[in-house]
C-alpha cells in the first residue's frame, strides 16, 4: 500500500509540475490565438487529466463508502481511457501532418486505433462484470484476481502497440527525408528534428511507465497489479505537451 501511494504522489506531482512549468508558454502561444482543432485537443489533454487526476488524488486519500468506491473506479476508468484518447488522437494528426496528410496513412491509423480500441475496451470495461475487491480502509484502492489484472492489463498493451506504431512511423518519416541526425537530439535545427526528439522524447517515457505498469498486471503480487496505472496515466499526459502546438513552438 505504501508503494501505491507514493506511485500516486509521485505521478500527481510530475503532472502539476508540468503543468506549471509550462503555463506561461500555454496563455503566451494558445490562450492568446484563435483556438484550433489542435489547441482545443492540446486544452482537453491538459485540463481533463489535471482535474481529473486532482480529483483522483483526493479520492486516493479520503476514506469512502464500498458503493462509493466502486463508483468511483468507474470513474476513474473513463477518466483515464478518455485522456488516453486524447492523446493518441494528437499524436494521430501530428504523424497525418508529419507525411504531408496522407489520406492512405490516415485511413491505415484508423484502422491501427479501431483494431486496439477492440481490447483497450474489454480490458478497461470488461472488469466490472468480473471480480473487484475494495480494499477497506486506506481510501479508495482496489485489489484484482489474476484474471481480472491480465485482462485489463490488455488495454495498455494496446496503447503501448499503439505507440510503438507512431513511433515507427516517425522514425521511418525522419529517415526517408534524410534529417535523421545526432545533433537532432540537441539542437533545433528545423521542425522535423524538433518532431524527431520530442517523439523519442515522448516514446521513451512511454517505455520506461508503460511497461513496468503492465508487468504489474501479469506478474505482479496482488497488492502490487494496478499500482502504477496512475503513474502511467500522468506520464502518459505530461510528456503530451512536447508533442502538441506548445512543444513545437
């Protein structure tokens, strides 16, 4: 139980951070131009999670009702599947806009998210035909079964999948156009090296939450299988911003 509470503070406390950094940088480059699709998805990303995982943090540590607590988690649940869509929606239109809006790729990506949303839904809904255990107590925590803990453990292995796909395609984009470089992790040379290290930036992230979070689900002890889904959750947000408007300007 220690462990997850410090895997919540420490998830929260990046996500706030970042948040606060780069706030000056939002009013200065978003609030202050005409919104476009992109901003309103780089606003949605950003203030969805926060209150949400605000909101979160405080149901973590308030001592709640079992009923209340299964809502909750619920909750919780649609919270983090609607900013994970979110987010692979930016990264979608950033990588359609990155090849020059190929409607043949756009069509291939669709395709991609549709084939993940498939079991990124039953890992995430599925459960609550299953068995759920609240943990008395300590707030609002909960406890699966082995079977439960590997089927939602599907949904990030879809996003992960998903990821790994975009990271592909911009890697493979960078490489055909012949800026693929050293420096492109340091300098800014021009736009494509700034997409280049920040989706390395943003795919490493990824890796580094993404699967420690899903190794928790398969071989992880009971107390331990969803304890970095929080974590991962807010990783997953706050790196977003190097990959929206903000980041590249």
């Amino acid at each position: 139980m220690l462990f997850c509470i410090y895997a919540v503070l420490a998830g929260n406390s990046i996500l706030i951070y970042d948040h606060m950094m780069t706030l000056p940088e939002e009013i200065a480059f978003i609030w202050s131009r005409p919104k476009a699709l992109f901003a309103i998805l780089f606003l949605l990303n950003r203030y969805v999670a926060l209150l949400g995982n605000i909101c979160g943090l405080v149901m973590d540590f308030v001592p709640v009702s079992d009923e209340s607590c299964s809502k909750y988690a619920l909750y919780r649940q649609l919270a983090i599947f609607f900013q994970t869509m979110i987010v692979c929606i930016i990264m979608t239109i950033r990588t359609y806009a990155l090849y020059g809006c190929s409607k043949r790729l756009l069509a291939w990506m669709a395709i991609v998210m549709i084939a993940l949303l498939g079991p990124a839904c039953a890992g995430t809904f599925g459960r609550y035909s299953g068995n759920v255990e609240i943990v008395p107590g300590v707030g609002c925590n909960e406890t699966f079964s082995k079977d439960v803990a590997a089927r939602i453990g599907l949904a990030y292995v879809a996003l992960f999948v998903f990821d790994l796909f975009i990271f592909i395609l911009t890697v493979y984009k960078i490489y055909k156009t012949n800026s693929l470089s050293w420096l492109s992790f340091v300098t800014r040379k021009n736009i494509i090296d700034v997409i280049f290290r920040d989706g390395v930036m943003f795919f490493g992230v990824m890796t580094l939450s993404s699967i420690p979070n899903i190794l928790t689900y398969y071989i992880g002890s009971v107390g331990l299988r969803g304890s970095l889904s929080t974590f991962t959750s807010c990783m997953t947000i706050a790196p977003a911003s190097l990959s929206s408007p903000l980041g590249s300007t």
